[in-house]
C-alpha cells in the first residue's frame, strides 16, 4: 500500500466494523485467557503453561493494538488522526485563522 492511499475518510464503512470488532475482540481474548489459568501441581509444568499463556495473551494484545493503530491510519470516525489538520477533514483550501482575509 502507498503512503497516498492514506486518506482519512477513504476506508469502505464494513471495513472499519470489521476492524474495530477484531480490536474489541482480541482485547477480550486476551483478558480472557489470563482469567483461565488451571492449578496442575506440577511447578515446572505449571510455570510452563503460565508463561505460554501470557504470551498468548501479550501476542493478543498486540494484534488489537496493530488494529487500533490500522483504524487510526484509516481515520475512524471519532478518533483522532496523528498529524491531521483542516485539510484531512474535507475543507476546501488552507486553513484560516482569525483576521485573515483569504
């Protein structure tokens, strides 16, 4: 993808649901899968599984982060767009400011 294709406002409506419900739902997973950490009385064995569960969970929270910032580069209604200024929001021309007479 260029860096042109960019737009805020550009991205087709569906896409942003399906985004935004993929963020929400690793989120979830994520918090989820802390919630669910089974005693096996094994110490190794247990540390073993305590560890490849947080890491799924780090790897799921990653994913809803790649998204949120994927939403954020779309220009998702009611998120702010790093660096957006007048001219990203469908305003004709420069921005003005209070006394200018363009």
């Amino acid at each position: 993808m260029t860096e042109g294709s960019r737009v805020a406002g550009a991205a087709d409506p569906a896409t942003l649901r399906a985004l935004a419900a993929g963020r929400s739902t690793t989120r979830a997973l994520s918090d989820d899968l802390l919630t669910h950490l089974p005693d096996l009385g094994d110490l190794p064995t247990q540390r073993a599984l305590d560890t490849w569960v947080e890491q799924a969970a780090d790897t799921l929270r990653a994913l809803s982060e790649a998204l949120e910032e994927r939403l954020l580069d779309l220009g998702a209604p009611g998120r702010p767009h790093e660096g957006a200024d007048d001219r990203t929001s469908g305003a004709a021309g420069p921005p003005t400011q209070a006394g200018d007479a363009r």
